[in-house]
C-alpha cells in the first residue's frame, strides 16, 4: 500500500476521530481515508429500539462530521445492508483495504464475518481492531485460560493488567473529488424522524466528542473523588453520566482510564483513591459483561443458569403496565421508572431497585424489562443491560444469585429526604418524608392525590419468589 492509496473506515460503535485505534493505523498508511456510516435496517428495524439512543447516535454522527470536515476528511452516509453497501462501495472507489472497530453482540460478529468474506472476494484487505474494550476478549483468562463468570476475579485480573495510553488526535486526511464523489449514492444524514423516531425531551449528555470530554474533565475535577460516597444515591448528581458516549463510542476508553488515574495518583487520600478505584471497577463492570457476552453468545437470548430456564413467572400484563407507567403504587420505583419514560436514562441504583422489584416482587420475566428498558435507555447496551437484569433476576453469573431488594428500606437508605421521589413522583410532594420512603400512606391520602394503591404485598411476594426458586433446586 502506497501514500496515496485509498482506505474506507467504516464507524459503527466508535464515533470519534481521537484516541482512535483504527483511525491511527489507517493514517499511518494514508492520509486518503474515506469514513462511512452505514444505517442498517437489521438493527433500526428491531422493537427495542429508543427514540433518546437514536437521537444522541444522530447527534454524535453530526459531531463527527464537522470534525471529520475540519481536519480535511470526509464522513459519508449510506442506508440499507451493510453486506451489500461495503463491498460495492470499496470496489467503486477502488480502495486497497477496509478498516473497522470489532463489537462482541452475536449479530454485529455474523454480519462483520460476512462482509469481510465479500470484500475479500474482490480482493481488497480488511483491518478490524478491538477499540471498545481496555482489554479485548481472550486477554483476560482464568489460570486455566477459561472465561470468567464471576466479576471479582475478572477485576482483579483485569485492573493489573497495563493500560494503553490515549492515542494522538489525527491532524489532516484528504477528501474524496467531487468526480469521485459522483460514483457513489450517498445519502444526507437523517434526521430522527426520517428513522421512524420521535424524542423531543432533552438527553443528559450532549451528543458528540467535545461534550462528553468536558463531561468527562468535570467529573473528574468535581465528584470523582467523593464517587463511592455520592454514587448510590439517585436525588445527587454523584455519577458520571457518561454511559452514552461509552456506548457509541464517543470517547475513547483510554482517555478515560488515563483521566481516572491522574486524579487517583494526585489524591492526597486513602479515601479519594478508594474513590477513584470504585469508579474503576463501574468500568471493568461494562468489560466484564462484554466479555460474557462475547464467551457465552445465548446470554442475549436467555438465562445463563440453566435452572431459570422453565422459571414459573407470573407474567402478569397489568402489573407489567403499570411498572412501565411508574404507577406500582411503590414511590421509589414508580420515581424511577418515570425518570426513565421521560429523560432516557435512570440512576444504576434504581435500575437494581426497579429489576428486584420487577422480577421478585411482581415475578415478571426479567426478559420483560430487559426489552423495555432497551426501548427506551439512552444508553442502552446488549451486554450491560442483559447483564444488570440477569444480576437483578438472580439468572446471571454471580457467585449469590438470590437478591431481594426492599423497595421501602432502599429509600430510606439512598434517598433518605425524598427529594428523588418528589422530583419524579411530584403529586405525593406535599406529604411526610417518612410517608414517601416507607409507602405507609393511608388510602385517603393516595385517592387524594390520584396515586395508586400498592400492586402487591412485598412482604408476601418475596415468600412466594423464594417457593419458586426453591423448588427449580436452583444452586
């Protein structure tokens, strides 16, 4: 390959142009590279699709465009299947190789190993790289070189692991001639609406690179070295908030870990560095469940442990409802769900109160909510969020599978003025604080503000859950 031979870098989960892996290969065998954004119909045809995830990727591929135009380079757009959009692209405009970011969800794995076979059909090289992961799959083995299943010997593997270090920004490319540009049928960018998606409510994380690097240098400057601290209670900005930019690929992950670990060598505390290694095993927690799923592909399918496999779930349809609605009766749940419906995104510690309460205390189908939230996180991820359900249903890997949370002593502990439930719940505002951690609140009262009754008995639930998995022998 020559200087002036042409490479396609096709983007999919990797929205950036630093501390980019693929990109910096590229370069350093031309400045002639093309980037492409493929919308496939696979993907954006699927019922677990939300609006806010669709916007912030709109946004992000508009960031992406303007930085791609400012450095010389170009950042086109295609619809429809990515076997057929690739290959004919690469042979169109002659290109000596195809370059991507390599993804562990089974279909994205098929499709790629599809598209690499075309491609070298026509004789043209394809490049992948691992870029969404500190440490891609396979590096992080047992002493028996198997796959972990339980997170805590993973993070102690993982974290002693060497980190690379954040990649240098790309200066300059050079762009397609406009005759070049005449063979190819690339469309404008879309809008929302033209994907068949409507989202009107603000999102937490501007789209783009340069947001979530100032969300990042804020976080670190402000409320990482009180994270362990801050991090569980929903009512606080204690969180990053940086999970959609993970998601796609908007910042790089070793700008990210270098970020952590200057604040963590400048803490001037055992307690700040705790902090700080706290955040850190959030990250080997997304790697982890990339991992999973990378090693055990079905995950997205089902249960890991076999035994949940003929759960006798209840599957009430009203009580679903009404836990999508934020309507349970329950004000700590029914305030995260509502959080969810209307910003895209929920608190992780409401995520685990809201799982428990789905699957343990209604006795839905984890599967159920898995979906839902999928229809509508901001930040949803197969790996991560089919993880966190399968911890909340006890159906995961994990070492104690049987965790009940008590949706009225979780209040009290993390929310404990209700100030995360009066945001969210605004009609039960005026009453006690104990009334709103508790749900001790008389009939009169909840008639009175329009708020339901309780669905379900806790109490009596948790028991029935327990005959249920007691009598599957689950171990």
């Amino acid at each position: 390959m020559t200087s002036s031979d042409l490479i396609i870098f096709w983007h999919r989960r990797d929205l950036r142009i630093n501390d980019h892996l693929g990109l910096s290969k590229a370069r350093e065998k031309t400045a002639k590279i093309i980037s492409v954004f493929c919308f496939d119909p696979h993907i954006l045809n699927q019922d677990d699709i939300a609006a806010a995830r669709i916007s912030y990727l709109l946004g992000s591929i508009a960031a992406l465009k303007k930085s791609y135009a400012q450095i010389g380079g170009q950042l086109l757009f295609f619809q429809g299947d990515p076997l057929e959009i690739i290959p004919t692209l690469a042979e169109s405009l002659q290109a000596k190789a195809v370059y991507w970011s390599l993804d562990v969800e089974p279909y994205s794995r098929k499709r790629d190993q599809s598209v690499k076979a075309a491609l070298k059909e026509k004789g043209i090289s394809v490049e992948t790289f691992w870029d969404q992961l500190l440490h891609p799959p396979g590096q992080v083995l047992s002493q028996s070189e198997t796959p972990y299943t339980i997170y805590t010997p993973f993070w102690k593997n993982w974290s002693k692991k060497p980190k690379e270090s954040p990649l240098p920004a790309i200066q300059s490319l050079e762009s397609l001639t406009v005759e070049e540009l005449n063979k190819i049928a690339h469309i404008s960018l879309p809008t929302s609406k033209d994907l068949g998606y409507v989202w009107d409510n603000p999102l937490i994380l501007t789209p783009g690179e340069e947001p979530a690097l100032k969300r990042l240098e804020e976080f670190c400057t402000y409320s990482l070295s009180e994270y362990g601290q801050q991090r569980n209670f929903p009512g606080v900005e204690g969180t990053s908030q940086l999970s959609p930019a993970l998601k796609f690929g908007v910042i790089g992950l070793r700008k990210v870990w270098q970020a952590s670990q200057e604040i963590y060598e400048n803490s001037r505390s055992d307690e700040a560095r705790e902090n700080v290694t706290t955040w850190q095993q959030e990250l080997a927690w997304r790697e982890f469940y990339q991992h999973c799923l990378y090693h055990f592909p079905l995950l997205g399918q089902g249960p890991y442990r076999k035994e949940f496999k003929d759960f006798p779930w209840e599957n009430n349809q009203d009580h679903f409802e009404a836990w999508c609605l934020g309507q349970t009766g329950y004000p700590i749940v029914d305030a995260a769900m509502r959080q969810l419906n209307e910003t895209g995104w929920m608190h992780n510690r409401c995520r685990m109160i809201v799982g428990s309460f789905l699957t343990k205390d209604l006795i839905l189908n984890w599967q159920w909510g898995e979906k839902y939230f999928m229809q509508k996180l901001v930040d949803g991820d197969l790996a991560a969020n089919n993880g966190g359900w399968q911890w909340s249903a006890s159906s995961g890997m994990d070492p104690k599978p049987l965790r009940i949370f008590n949706p009225a002593s979780q209040a009290q502990k993390f929310d404990p003025e209700g100030d995360y439930i009066r945001q969210w719940v605004p009609e039960l505002g005026g009453l006690d604080t104990s009334q709103l951690l508790t749900g001790k609140i008389s009939s009169l009262e909840r008639s009175y503000h329009n708020y339901p009754q309780p669905i379900v008995d806790h109490n009596q639930q948790q028991k029935e859950f327990k005959v249920r998995y007691q009598g599957q022998k689950i171990t």
